[in-house]
C-alpha cells in the first residue's frame, strides 16, 4: 500500500505499509477527515472497523486505545 498526500508541489508518497499495519487511527478518535490516499500497489485485502466495531475493545482493554494514540503521535510528528 502506498500512502500518498498532495502537496503544493503535488502528490508525493509519504509512507509505505504491508502486511499488518492499519491505517485510519485519526479519524476513529477525531472523526477527522483523510489527508491521505492510499493504493494498492499489488492485490490487498483490506479490513474496515468503524468506531462502533472498535469501541468495545477500547473499552475493555484501554492500552489498545493508548496505543492507537501513541501511533498518531510518532505518525504526526513523521509528518
């Protein structure tokens, strides 16, 4: 998967991810919009969870929900 976001320059790849990374963290919290596309450089299957669908287990097991935010931290602060 190529992750890609347009800049004033144009598109340019931001990050690359395969087997086992997600992607979506910010808008699950937030609710914020995508600044990013991301492709399929080969065949992928793709998994959706909503907010609904994750909220129980945030619930449960609060260090998956501190996790998630540390991810959006590192990937914010990458740029």
């Amino acid at each position: 998967m190529s992750v890609t976001r347009e800049e004033s320059e144009g598109e340019i790849e931001v990050m690359r991810m395969g087997p086992g990374h997600h992607f979506g963290e910010m808008g699950t919290p937030t609710g914020a919009p995508a600044r990013s596309k991301i492709s399929a450089l080969i065949p992928a299957t793709v998994y959706e969870l909503t907010k609904d669908d994750l909220s129980p287990t945030l619930q449960a097991r609060p260090e998956v929900g501190r996790g998630l935010c540390r991810l959006l931290a590192e990937r914010q602060a990458a740029g």
